[in-house]
C-alpha cells in the first residue's frame, strides 16, 4: 500500500503536473500481479521511469524488470532493485556498457543485454559484462535479427564467453490492435518466429510481450508489459482490465469569446505520437508547444484558472517529459511525489 503523506491537495500544484490516481494504480498492479506472478511478468519500467512505482511493482512479486536505457539499469540498482535487470535494446557505447559491468562487478545487479549482431555481441563481451539474450525480429520494423540469424549470434556469443539466457522479440507492430481476436493470431505469428529462433538459440528465455498482448500471449516464459501501470488513451481503447491512473493537471489561462479555451499543457508536456490527448467534457482542437486548445462539449465556457486533466494517448513519453509523479487520493489529497529519477539517457 502507499504511505499516506499529507503534502499538499493537487488543486495547489503548478501546472502542468503529472498527477497519478492511487486507487486505479494500486488496481493495475494487482491486477497484472494476479494475472501474470512473479516471474512471468518482467515489468518494463521505460513506462513511468521511477523508481518508487518500480519499487512497488517488485513488491508485489515482480522482481525482474525491463529498462529502455544504461540509465534505467543504473538507477534500479543503485535503488536496490537490481535483481535481475534487462537493458532490452542494443548499444555499442563502450563507456555505457562498462558502468553496467561495474553493477555486476559489485555486487548491485544482475544485468542482462540484449544484442541482434556481431558487433553488438562483440561490444558487451569487451566491457565485461557476461549475459545477454538475442533479440530476434518478429515483425516489427526495429531491432532484432533475422530469426534464421539467432542460432550463429548465439554460437559467437557462447564463442566470447557470454552465458546466453534465450532470445526476446517484441511484437509491437501487433499490440495496439483493437480486434482481440486479430491481436491474438498475430501475436501467435510472431511467437512462432521466435519459437522457431529459440530452438537454434536455447536458453531459459523467451521475452516478449506487452500491455496490449500481456494476456493473449501464451507462447513466451515472460512478458515485458509498462503501461499497464499507469495506462493511457491508446491502450484503454483494447478493452483490457486496466484503468487509467496517469493524467496532466492543467490550468485554464484563457478562454476565447470564439468558443474555445486553453490549457497551459502542451507538447513539451504531452508524448502526441499516438495522437491528441483526451479531457473530459471538451473536445481537443489542437496542441502547439505549451497550450492545448478546447472546445467545451456543452457550449459552457469554463473561466480563466479553471483546471482540468488532460490525459495522454501515449504515457511513456508523456512521464518523461516531467520531474515528479503526484499520487492522489479521489479527493484530490497527495499521498506522495515520486522523483521520475530514470529521465534521461
């Protein structure tokens, strides 16, 4: 449970303010805690980049998690919560890799690393770090090697000393499809290739998955799964067992006599990648780089320092746009602010 922490009422706080429902959090991790134990979920912490939410996500038994970044990984462990730590995207940074070496040399981490060629495999031999998993393409444009591929990375690999742990590919092409029934037989396209990569590979692992497939995908031994925590427009529309727990306060600075308000939460606020941000009883105009133009839905026009909560169709790039995470009861009391202290390379 989160401390109760009498700091401050959300209707105080500057605008824009990342500001996180308690209650719906709380529900999203236990509801993946329940629906995928343990090891089963390997959380994805690139999502809210806190360490405090990650804390809470080990807490409830998922003790292995996912970064995006060299930071991420540090962070975690320099947090206490190195464990079992994949860094799930390539690099070839010298300097990077050896402070991930540096974790596991002390002591403070288990790191893995995923690699998709010979120079990235060669790159992680030569910083001293020992696992890795291959990154095999399973359909989206990204990272990832052939499937064919994976069994002769695998060999180099073993050939340098690393201890290979399986294979990860990430169906992301696939995750975001709004028909059940189409994401599920796409996700078991995907797994096949995988499959098919992992038994040239072996290994215990078989990584893959997210928010968007995290129940449809049976095929692999863990799901890499991040916006479930917090969620967003995007993925609220699949119908999964989520709610949105993250939004952006943000305040009415001036109302038009045309019609429409403005928010002062723009795009330096807001990740739009997938598409404009949602509030409650308006319809969203535009964004421009520090406003978000409305339209009230009923004709009323709000007044100047009226708040409202803007709520991204995508959270990953939305959280780290801002510093702090405000948790908030459903009376608008702050139980506590969480530094996100993962922003940044």
């Amino acid at each position: 449970m989160l401390r109760a922490m009498a700091v401050s009422e959300v209707a105080s706080l500057p605008t824009p303010a990342l500001v996180v429902d308690a209650a719906a959090l709380a529900h999203n991790l236990d509801t993946m805690a329940g629906a995928l134990p343990g090891g089963r979920c390997r959380p994805h912490v690139k999502a809210h980049k806190c360490t405090a939410l990650a804390r809470e996500q080990v807490a409830r038994g998922h003790r292995a998690l996912t970064a995006a970044t060299t930071r991420e990984v540090i962070g975690l462990a320099r947090a206490g919560l190195g464990d079992d730590l994949l860094l799930a995207n390539e690099t070839v940074d010298p300097a990077r890799l050896a402070g991930l070496a540096a974790l596991v040399a002390a002591g403070s981490a288990r790191v893995t690393v995923a690699v998709d060629s010979e120079a990235t495999v060669d790159a992680v031999a030569a910083s001293g770090l020992r696992e890795v998993l291959v990154d095999v393409d399973v359909g989206m444009p990204r990272c990832g090697c052939p499937p064919g591929d994976a069994g002769g990375l695998a060999e180099r690999a073993r050939a340098r000393g690393l201890e290979v742990r399986g294979v990860m590919g990430y169906e992301g092409h696939v995750v975001g499809n709004p028909d059940r029934a189409a994401r599920t037989s796409q996700t078991e396209v995907a797994m096949a290739l995988l499959a098919a990569a992992h038994a040239e590979v072996g290994g215990e692992a078989v990584s893959a998955g997210g928010t968007g497939t995290f129940d449809v995908n049976v095929w692999c031994t863990e799901v890499q799964a991040g916006s479930y925590a917090l969620m967003d427009t995007a993925y609220a529309a699949l119908d999964l067992p989520f709610r949105i727990a993250l939004g952006v306060e943000a305040t009415i600075v001036s109302v038009s006599p045309k019609g429409w308000a403005v928010a002062d939460c723009g795009l330096k606020a807001l990740g739009m990648d997938h598409g404009n941000p949602s509030v409650d009883g308006y319809e969203v105009f535009f964004c421009s780089d520090e406003h978000v133009t409305l339209i009230p839905g009923d004709g009323t026009r709000p007044a100047v320092g009226d708040r409202v909560r803007v709520v991204p169709a995508h959270v990953d790039p939305t959280v780290a746009y801002h510093e702090v995470m405000h948790v908030a009861d459903p009376d608008g009391r702050i139980l506590e602010s969480w530094p996100v202290d993962l922003r940044g390379w």
